[in-house]
C-alpha cells in the first residue's frame, strides 16, 4: 500500500486503541511515513513512541530505534508485543543474546515479521550487525533520547555521536529524532550531529500549567521545613531528591521519626528492596519516596502531588524532568526546590577534574539553575524562555501559579539602567561575560578588563551608582525579554538582540524586580 493511501485513524485504532492522536503525532506519523527526516521535541509524556511505533507497524521493512537504557527498550518490546498476535513484531538485538537467539531475531527480520528492532548505540557499531543490516529492507531509524547526541544536553553518551556514520552506511534511510530535551542549543547539535538539518520539527510546548513552581532559601531547619510542607499535604504522594545516598537515608529517617511513612530509593539498595519500596509507593502503602536521581527514571505514578528538590539539580533540564514527574495526570503538583549558593559551590566542586571543555559547559549550565533560584520573575516564563518557548505571563496557561507571581516583588522603573546596560555591551564590543560586563558597569577592575583596557575607556563605572547585584538581576530580566542574548559557544558572551539595538534608539518604560536575597543560607544545612 502506498502511504499516502493508508488510513491513518484506522491503524491507530486497530493497534493502539486510541480515536484520536494526541497533541502534534499526526503530523510527525505523516511525515515518517512520507520518508521524510523528522524531528520530535515533546516533554516527557507527551507520547513520543507512537510517533514512530505507529509508522514502523504500517510500513514495509523493519524500524531500528536507537535506545540508551536496556530497561527502556525491554518495556518498550512488551509494550508492542501486547499490540500484535505475532511475538516477533519487535526485538532486542544486543550482546547479551545468546547465538541461537540472535538467529531467531535475523529470521524474524528477515521474513518481514519484525517491525521494529530495538538496538543500544554501542550493538550498532557491532560489523556483524550492520552487515546483516545492509541485507534487509529498513523502513527508517528512530533515534530515541537524541540529546544524548549533545554535551549540551544532560545526559551525553559518546556513542550516540556515530549513528549518522552507520545510518549512512545503512543506505538513504529517513531518520527521526526525539527528545524531550529542549533548549536551542542541544536542538541545533542534535540535527548537525544527525545531519539533517532539513528534517520536518515538531516541537510541543514544554508548559506545564498544572505545575507550581517555588523555591525557598536553604536554611538549617529544611527538615522541619520540609516535614511542615508534607504535613500540610497529608495522605499525598510525593518525591523528594537528594544528591547523596546518605542525605536520602538520613531525610527518609528524620521523616518516619516524624509520623510520615516515607522509604529511601537510590543506587545503593539492592534490587529486592529498590523494587518493594518502589511497588510500595505506587500502591500508596508509603506517601513519600526519598531518591536520588537515579529513582527518577522508573517511577510513573500519575498523581505525585509534590516535588522537592533538598538539593538543587545541576541544571534546568534536569529540574524540569525531575519536576515533570509530579501531576502527571493534569491535578496539581507542586515543585519545591530548596536553594543556597552554597550548593552550587558544591556542585562546582563535583565538576574539577574533569575535562575542560566539560567543567566550562557545566558551569554554564549551573549559572542557569542560579538564574532560576534567585529570579524574582514568573518562574514558568523564565523554565520556558530556556526551552526557546516565550510564554505570556499575564494570560498564558498557568501564568499565575508560582511564588513569585504570587507574592510580587516590587517593582521599579529601569529603562535608563537598561539603556545603560546595553550601551555598556555594545562599547565593550560584545565580548565580554555579565561578569566583565558588570564590572564594567560598576567600575571594578580584573584581568580581563586590564587586559583590554576597558579601564582607560570612559564609559568605565558608569553605572556604579547601582551595585553588582542589581546589574545582575536587570542582566537576567533583560536575557528573558529579548534584549540580549546570551552566546553559548562561548559559554555566555553577551550579544546584543535587534530588539536591544532598538531599545537603544527608542527606549521605553521597562519595570524590574530586585532579586532574592538567598545569601545569608546557613553553612550547616548542606553538610551531609
Ligand atoms: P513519552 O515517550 O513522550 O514520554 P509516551 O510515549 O510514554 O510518552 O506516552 C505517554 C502516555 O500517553 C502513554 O501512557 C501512552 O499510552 C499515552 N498516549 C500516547 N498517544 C496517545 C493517544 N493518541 N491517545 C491517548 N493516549 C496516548
């Protein structure tokens, strides 16, 4: 059948028992199924997999997807083995098959049976397979996870850095691209890296409007912080993420002591127990799990009422992931972090030692977490400018559901400090960072500044009637609205927006909000 002439509604039914695609899937079944390279960024949730399962079951030959986690793609095998009467509709190929197995697999293939294999980076790189793979009709390769592809992204795997090479040797097969990571720069590395800057995007809204999102200063007493906030939301379930295995142990026991049935899930349990404190949890016999990150990935329990973060992430995609897994069935779900700088600190400290280019790329993106924490902005409008997405935060979904836009901040009138700021980049020849930038402002001097002789220049401590952390704030508010960029390939050089340019020639009334102020953070209450 040609596939302008498959009923599309018909097969979704027939497989998935679904009347209607949800949300852009349409589009991206039709473009895959056209042969057209696509490019698929939804949250998590959003139903990626039919994006491509659906195709892969309608269209001749066999599906490669590209999948990091061996847990993933064994769910994923079940799941379409429960849609079709025929078990080899999909398969696993990897190392741990044993001879007779992998026999079966190429059979299955071979005959037509298989629809979709599932392979990690690592098999395709296996000679074998990708002669045996230049030997069967190939329908397209769905790459799964695709910011894997990008040290941008959070979670960078070198071997996803060869697909292109082996998908080329493969022949002229469509690819498609999925993630539910979405800043700009990891979008951009992903279609260099896969080549296909001419795929078809599909990018869903990465809003979450059922999500509150706060922060609160990190102080000593955050248990009893943290034990108040779950009393006043008794009989809920929720998640709290901790960096270290010992802060888990330690908070879920401070928290049973306290009257609140909680288990601690992280790495360091053994399988028996992961897994009774996980169905525990799902089948509400425990309202609390206190994890690591690690936990995040399993867990799928529709109505988590409430994340905390005792530690902040290492940057916003993974907030937003982590936060992503409350209210999953659209009923609230509120997003607590708790902030200090001294966190950072730490995380900074985690990041020496290893490679440069590496620390550089993680300081930035660290940079960005304090951004968020100490915004006096809508939270939501500062997560989603992030993600490339501007979101309207007087009427846009879910504009009023954060701290800060419910507890306001004053305001106050800056459109000479803004004019000056912009001044200030465009003098200093956009070169410098908001730090060279702010100094420059306030007339303070460092190696850098010497080193060009920003000192000698006379617009040189022009704004130093204001101080650092005010240049700062305007600097973050002035990033969300467009009036500058920030350039990523030098980890954060400010550039003017033509809307900064404009703003310079024509200004108008801009209203910033001072900060938080999270400095005075007590020392002890992040030694673990
Ligand atoms: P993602 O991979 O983007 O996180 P999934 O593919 O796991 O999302 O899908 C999320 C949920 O949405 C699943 O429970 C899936 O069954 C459901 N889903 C997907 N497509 C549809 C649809 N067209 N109609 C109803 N539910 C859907």
């Amino acid at each position: 059948m040609k596939p302008s002439e498959i009923d599309l509604h018909k097969e979704l039914k027939k497989y998935f028992g679904f009347n209607q695609f949800k949300g852009l899937q349409e589009g991206v079944v039709k473009s895959i199924i056209t042969g057209n390279n696509s490019f698929v960024i939804m949250p998590t949730g959003g139903g990626k997999s039919l994006c491509y399962q659906l195709p892969a079951l309608v269209l001749d030959g066999t599906a490669i997807v590209v999948s990091p986690l061996i847990a993933l793609m064994k769910n994923q095998v079940d799941a379409i083995r429960s849609l079709s009467s025929e078990y080899g509709v999909a398969h696993v190929l990897n190392s741990s098959l044993t001879k007779t197995e992998v026999n079966q697999v190429k059979k299955d293939i071979t005959s037509g049976l298989t629809k979709l294999l599932y392979v990690a980076p690592e098999s395709l790189t296996k000679e074998e397979y990708i002669e045996f793979l230049q030997s069967v009709p190939i329908s397209f390769v769905a790459i799964d996870e695709a910011h894997c592809i990008s040290e941008w992204g959070h979670d960078f795997r070198p071997e996803y850095r060869n697909l292109r090479t082996i998908i080329k040797q493969l022949g002229d097969i469509p690819v498609i691209g999925l993630t539910a990571t979405a800043t700009p720069k990891v979008q951009e590395d992903i279609l260099k890296n896969l080549d296909m800057t001419d795929a078809n995007t599909f990018k869903a809204s990465f809003n979450r409007p059922n999500l509150f999102y706060e922060v609160r200063t990190k102080t000593k007493n955050i248990e009893g912080d943290i034990i108040r906030f779950i009393k006043q939301h008794k009989g809920k379930s929720g998640v709290i993420y901790c960096l270290s295995r010992k802060k888990v142990e330690e908070i879920a026991q401070v928290l049973q002591v306290n009257g609140i049935s909680a288990v601690p899930y992280h790495a360091g349990l053994d399988a028996k127990t992961r897994a009774k404190h996980q169905d525990m949890f799902l089948m509400e016999d425990v309202d609390v799990v206190v994890a690591t990150i690690a936990f995040g990935m399993g867990i799928d329990k529709p109505d988590v009422r409430f994340v905390i973060h005792h530690d902040i992430p290492k940057s916003l995609e993974s907030y937003y992931q982590e936060t992503g897994r409350a209210g999953r069935d659209g009923g609230e779900g509120h997003c607590l972090a708790y902030y200090s700088y001294k966190d950072i600190e730490k995380l900074e400290k985690f990041m020496a030692g290893k490679p440069v280019a590496e620390q550089e790329i993680g300081f930035a993106l660290l940079q960005e977490v304090v951004a968020y924490a100490e915004t006096s902005m809508s939270r939501r409008k500062f997560l989603l400018h992030y993600f490339g997405e501007e979101f309207d935060d007087v009427n846009g979904e879910g504009a009023d559901m954060d701290d800060n836009v419910r507890n306001p901040k004053k305001k106050a009138e800056a459109q000479d400090q803004v004019v000056t700021l912009l001044q200030t980049v465009r003098d200093t020849n956009e070169m410098y960072k908001s730090k060279e930038v702010i100094f420059t402002l306030i007339g303070k001097i460092n190696a850098t500044i010497k080193a060009h002789k920003t000192d000698a220049q006379k617009f040189f401590g022009k704004g130093k009637d204001h101080e650092e952390k005010y240049w700062m704030a305007l600097i973050r508010q002035v990033l969300v609205d467009g009036l500058l960029s920030k350039d990523i390939e030098s980890y954060g050089v400010l550039k003017l927006t033509q809307k900064g340019l404009d703003f310079i020639k024509k200004p108008y009334s801009f209203m910033m909000s001072e900060d938080h102020e999270y400095s005075e953070a007590d020392d002890e209450a992040i030694v673990t």
